[in-house]
C-alpha cells in the first residue's frame, strides 16, 4: 500500500491540475485505499474475488507506467471499414481522429481539470478517479449523426507489464443525435490490471449503439464499467463480444430517466482455459412505458467460467415498464462453471418483466445427426456453438459491423 | 453390400436387438416391418454408428468391419439415414449445412470440392425435383418446418448426397398423401443398380410406391419371416400377431 501512495504522488505531480482537481483525486484514491480492491465477500463481486484474482495473476501492481508513448501499430486498424478513432495507447490518448465528421458538430475536450468526476459506486470507480491520466469527453451536436462509425482502440505494447491503467471517456449525445461506438482492445502486453470507466448520456430522440470486442487471446485483467443515462425515447443498444481476456468484468448501469426510452444489452462470452468474465447489469426503469431487453450467451469450455448478474429495477413510477432477460449457457465439459443470478426489484403493478436462464452441454442427439452427414465430431460441435451463438449476434442493428463481430467469431455464411 | 450376421445390440442392459441376420445386395430394395418396440430403429441406429449401444456380431459392409467405422466415416463410404425424427438445429442455415456435408464426403472421396455457385445450381435443381420451395433452404435447419417439410428435407439430402446405402427409418409417418408421393418419387429416382435401400416402415402404405424386392418382419430383436413384396400385403390384413 505504501508503494501505491507513492505511485499516486508521482501520477498527481506529473500532471498539471488545480488544487481542487488535486483534492478531489485524493478523496477518491483515499476512498480506494480504505476498501482495496472488491473481494468475494462483496455480494456484487461475490462470484469474482477482483483482490484474489489481482493477486494471484499481478505481482507488485504499479499504479503508474513510464513507458514513453510508442507509435502505434496501423496494421491493427479494422481494414476496409471507415470509421473515426480514438486510440489509448498503454492508457494515454496518442490519437484522435474524426475526419470523417463536420468538426462543428462533434466537440472534443481532453483538459483534465474539465473532467467529470464520476459518482464512486465501488473503489475501482474511485480508483479511475484518482487516477485517470489521460480523458476525452465526445460531445455529438443537436440533430447530427455521425456519418462512420466511431472505434475506440484500447492498444497495448509488450513492454506493459504489472502495470494498473485508468482510462476514461465521456460521451454526451445531444438530442436527436446518433453515434456508433465499437470498443476495441489490442492487448499485446501481459498481467495488467485496465480499469475502464464510461460515461454516455444520451437525450431525447438520441440513438447509442455500443459493441464492444475483446476478441484477442491475453492475460490482462479488466474491469470495463458503463454508466448509461437515457433521455425521453432514446435508445441504447449494447453488445458485448467477450472471450479475449484472462478475466474481464463488464458492468453496465443503464438507467431509463424517461419516458419511451428503451435499453438493450446482448452479448456472448465465449471461454477457454481458466479464463473468468462476468457480465453484470443494472437496469433502472425510473420512467413510465420504459423497456429494457437482456440476451447473454455463454460457451465455456476447459477450465472456463462464466458469469452473467442481470437486475432489473422498476421504480414505483415507472408504469408499464417491460424488461425482459434471458441467459443461456453451454458448459462443454464438467470442470467449467456458469453462476447466474437473475434479480427483479420491482416498485410499480403495471409491469410486464421476466427471465430465464439454461444451461447444459451440447445435444448429443444433434451431434449425431450432422455426424451421419459426413461432418466430423468437431465440425459438428463447431457448427452448433455457432449457431448458438449466433442468436445473440443476430440482434446487432447494424449490418456492416454484424458482419465484422460475424468474422470475427468464424461464423460464415 | 451389407452383410448382418447376429447382430446382438444392447442399450441400458436391455437387449433390443437378439441375433439379427440380415443380407442386401447392390440394387437391392429392402423393407423391414414390424411392431412399434421390435428394434427397428435400434437397427438404423447401429447401422448408422450411434453411440450407447452394446453390441456383437458381426456387419461388413463394402467388404469392411463396419463397427470399426467412425459415423461420420460410414457417411463417407455412402450410408445415409434419413431420421425419423430429423433435428432442428438453431442457429445452422440449411444451405450451409447441406454444403459442408456435401464437401465433408467429396473431401473423404478424394473428390474436387462444390464452390458456392456450383452448389446451389445442383440443390436447386435436386429441390425442385422434390417439388421442395427453395426458400426453405435458407432458414435454420428443420427449425419450425412442418412434419413434411422435416421428411423433404431429409430426402432432398439424400439425393444431393447420393449415397450406396441409404436407410430409410419411417420416413412414411407423418406424411400426407401428396408428399408421400413426392418423397417415392425422390427415392425411386435414386434407385440404380448400384445403390440400395433399406426401408423401415410401420405400415404397407409407402411400399405401393417404393415397390421392395424383399420384405423381413422383424418381431423382438429378430427377423421372423422374409418374402417378396407379397408379404407387405399379407401383413396388412393378417397383422403381426400370427407371427409373434
């Protein structure tokens, strides 16, 4: 802990910030060093131990890296698919470009002492606080939607090692605005922790579409946390493409302010190994005629687990609310786990919600059917998960990058 | 082709199948009739390589152990089932599935593998023979086809494939008049000299289109009697129950 005190010194001192940006940075990195990192005896992280994973996978975690900014590599770029980029490069924007867009329409702001403090729902929130180095708040102007979509990279090099990085992004959506968003990790580093927080606040009319891919083999650790607040009749659509990382927790706080706004969260989790990820949600409907709908499916295979926490709130006010969420899970042998917990919290009588969840190994009936046409026991089973999975991608709006999370996975059509 | 000598399968410690002898020769169309419970679809499962049973005796086919063969490897060598109850496979578009065992078998055979263009020109003209609606092609295997459609499918299979010995378990139940039809005609087309059938049915009914050049009864794991395709007729009016 006194190595972490002086790490945050030096991040402090390194940076240019007002004394009242200071102060607020302290609280936050006092509140984180009070509680540590979430243990499993946190009813939230009760199926992920993040202080038992950090320490059994990260030797002495340093909370600052002195790396010097490489350039980045350009062949990782999504090819023949223009798009606007904003590139963290070991946790420091080395890179925006949006020179697809009317620059009068989207507004950039990377000044830390203009960065938003976000409430400190668990220490890795404060954490992030305390500690976020590098910041940019994308504001999309009134009526404008973006003519390609917007990649996040999140790169890092080989030479990163044991090191916690804090990145941060704000998103604000002004009314009747559209943005597609597609998060994208490069991990070429080893045994970090990433501790990722997002903002989005979209307005009435705005439309959000957020995929996010942790597609590449790696052993860091991640915590990706999105706070969502939905104007009257936006909409905020969600997947999540998880099966790169060695552990990786997305947490999505959604909350439907108003009326006729509408929530949806799909995704996969696809696990070898000993990876660990968890998909933990929290959808509030505060709003009358509010809807939310939740598809995760989950393959795991070898030493796997899965995690998937969904809740669904309705407030007393929120009136003819409808949520829905539904869990589905393959476990292809007896050493993988899936825990889920469902949880309704509901205030108000006029509501339609509900959930489900499976789980099992794949039909061996079915297996034998394809077998009998020729196919192998492997391309039989591959065809299956697939298909699978393929239920959740098929929810994706939007076609052109559907097919990209579609290659992606290796499902040809 | 196909020789069966004392075929004794087990599944759950109970014997269903008790020393079954059986020979089809290429060009050969037999049927196999018998009681619900006799072990007909023991005997398409075992010819086929499903797991869980327990077996003895002896099958060569094409000169081969045959339960040395893996399942897929028995498709390879030309053995098709055409299921009673065919799957429904979620997620799996038909056409796709229909390419990759097409290709799956032409790669076993050494044989020059279908492109997309050439495959849809030969299911095309194979669905249209079966009077089958294309667009059916590319919704998700089996998944919400109707009882018929489910039947079609699998014979539409069958002659896409084109296999040597092709085993047909009911595929007469629940089949209406018109796709019954449909579906003789579909395995009539394929009979040659060197392909042959074994169908395994309940009722008479579908052997007046696919006329069998030898009937077998079979009654509590064994075959009880075998004739020529009189005997279907004499089953209909007398029953098993002169034969248990």
């Amino acid at each position: 802990m006194e190595q972490l005190k002086i790490d945050f010194n030096k991040v402090i001192e390194s940076l240019k910030l007002s004394s009242e940006n200071i102060n607020t940075r302290k609280k936050n990195f006092n509140q984180f060093i009070e509680n540590g990192f979430p243990n499993k005896r946190v009813e939230d992280w009760k199926f992920s131990d993040l202080n038992q994973i950090i320490s059994s996978n990260i030797e002495n975690l340093r909370l600052h890296s002195n790396l010097e900014l490489n350039k980045v590599d350009e062949t990782i770029f999504v090819s023949k698919f223009a798009h606007n980029k904003i590139i963290f490069l070991n946790g420091i924007i080395s890179n925006i470009d949006f020179s697809q867009e009317d620059e009068t329409k989207v507004l950039l702001t990377r000044d830390l002492n203009q960065n938003e403090f976000f409430k400190e729902s668990n220490p890795l929130i404060s954490l992030n606080n305390a500690l976020n180095v590098s910041y940019v708040k994308v504001t999309v102007k009134e009526n404008y939607s973006l003519n390609k979509p917007l990649i996040i990279y999140n790169i890092t090099t080989k030479d990163l090692k044991s090191t916690a990085l804090n990145l941060k992004t704000n998103i604000v959506l002004e009314k009747n605005s559209s943005l597609k968003l597609i998060n994208l990790f490069d991990d070429n580093s080893e045994n970090n922790f990433i501790n990722i927080v997002q903002n989005f606040d979209i307005a009435q009319d705005a439309i959000l579409k957020n995929y996010k891919i942790d597609n590449k083999k790696n052993s860091n650790i991640k915590y990706c946390y999105n706070n969502i607040n939905l104007g009257k009749n936006s909409i905020s659509e969600n997947f999540i493409f998880s099966t790169g990382s060695k552990f990786i927790k997305n947490e999505i706080n959604c909350n439907l302010n108003n009326e006729y706004s509408s929530a949806f969260i799909n995704g996969i989790i696809n696990l070898t190994n000993s990876q660990h990820h968890e998909i933990k949600t929290n959808i509030n409907h505060l709003a009358e005629n509010t809807k939310s709908y939740q598809l995760i499916k989950s393959v795991l295979n070898d030493n796997a687990k899965g995690i998937y926490q969904g809740k669904i709130y309705v407030d007393s006010k929120a009136q003819k609310t409808n949520g829905y969420q539904l869990s589905k899970a393959l476990l292809l042998n007896e050493n993988t786990e899936f825990d889920g917990k469902p949880e309704l919290e509901i205030y108000a009588d006029d509501v339609k919600c509900s959930h489900g969840a499976t789980s099992g190994n794949l039909d061996e009936d079915a297996i034998f059917y394809l077998m009998s046409r020729g196919l192998s026991n492997q391309q039989s089973k591959e065809l299956l998960i697939n298909g699978f999975l393929l239920d959740a991608v098929e929810k994706i709006t939007d076609e052109e990058i559907k097919d990209l999370i579609k290659k992606m996975i290796g499902i040809t059509e | 082709m196909l020789k069966v000598k004392g075929l004794k399968a087990k599944i759950d410690n109970k014997e269903i199948l008790k020393g079954l002898n059986l020979e089809i020769k290429p060009g050969e169309v037999h049927a196999i009739m018998g009681p619900n419970g006799s072990g007909k679809s023991t005997l398409s499962n075992v010819l086929s390589g499903k797991k869980g049973y327990t077996i003895s005796g002896d099958i060569t086919y094409l000169n081969e152990n045959l339960l040395e063969l893996e399942i897929e490897e028995r498709a390879h060598k030309g053995i098709f089932l055409a299921f009673q109850y065919p799957l429904e496979i979620p997620g799996v578009n038909t056409n796709i599935f229909l390419k990759t065992s097409l290709n799956a078998i032409k790669k076993a055979k050494g044989e020059k593998e279908l492109d997309a263009i050439e495959f849809l020109k030969l299911v095309k003209q194979k669905a249209s023979e079966l009077k089958f609606d294309e667009k059916i092609l590319s919704r998700q295997l089996n998944v919400g086809f109707s009882g018929g459609e489910k039947k079609k499918n699998e014979i539409l299979q069958m002659s896409i494939l084109n296999p040597k010995l092709s085993i047909l378990d009911e595929t007469d139940s629940g089949l209406d008049i018109d796709a019954l039809k449909i579906v003789s005609e579909g395995v009539n087309a394929l009979r040659n000299k060197e392909s042959s059938f074994l169908i395994i049915t309940h009722y008479q009914r579908l052997l007046e289109y696919i006329k069998p050049d030898f009937v077998h009864v079979l009654i509590n794991g064994q075959i009880v009697k075998s004739g020529g395709s009189e005997l279907a007729l004499e089953l209909e009016s007398k029953g098993y129950e002169s034969l248990r």
